[in-house]
C-alpha cells in the first residue's frame, strides 16, 4: 500500500460560523506553511499529545488501531507507541515542510453536520 497522512479538523459551531472557521482554519495552516510553528505552539502540543497518549493507553480501540496500522502498513508497533521517540522525531522544521507539502487550500473535503431539525429562523 501507499503510505498516506492526513489532517482532521473539527469543532462544533453554529451552522452560520462554518464558513467564517473554516476560512480561520486555513489561515492558520497558511502560517505554519509559511514561517513554521513556535517553540512555545510546539511545546503546547507535545503536552497535549502526553495527555491524549495517557488515555489512549487505557483504551482497547487505541490498541487495535496501532495493531491494525503496523499490520496494513507494515510499521513496526513499537514505534508506533514509543512517544518519546515520535516527540524526538518532530522539530518546528518537520512541521514547517509537511505544511508546505501536504497543505493545497483547493484539495480537501469539507464535511459538516447539521442537526436533523435545525431551529426556525427568525423572521
């Protein structure tokens, strides 16, 4: 198989703030492609993704992801669950470059969820 990465963003918001997010959401990902994160961005998200692996490791479907990527991908599972050597791996320049190559403002999907029975609008 072809090795593929992604990136999913999402939040909850109102139906009228999609667009105005979404537009946020690009500019920010414009940043980064062009000037880098920061040490201090950088560091916030090492420690949010300390937190996130913390629970993840209580969490039987986690497992079973890391277990299903090492297999379909051929990854070894050890690196797959080894934070401390992913935190080593990723430098504000690694990020810097994949925004530049991953990010195209024109190719990507855009899915929304609107509630069943969206509240009248005011007349």
């Amino acid at each position: 198989p072809t090795p593929r990465r992604w990136l999913r963003v999402f939040f909850s918001c109102a139906p009228a703030n999609v667009d105005k997010l979404r537009a946020a959401v690009f500019a920010e990902l414009g940043k980064i492609a062009k000037a880098g994160p920061g040490d201090v961005y950088l560091d916030k998200i090492r420690e949010q993704l300390r937190r996130e692996h913390e629970t993840d490791l209580k969490e039987n479907e986690w497992w079973l992801d890391q277990l299903h990527d090492a297999y379909y991908y051929g990854d070894a599972f050890h690196d797959a669950t080894d934070l401390d050597a992913i935190e080593a791996r990723v430098t504000a320049a690694d990020v810097q470059a994949a925004a530049r190559r991953f990010f195209t403002p024109g190719d990507y999907i855009l899915g929304v969820m609107r509630p069943k029975h969206a509240a009248a609008a005011p007349h």
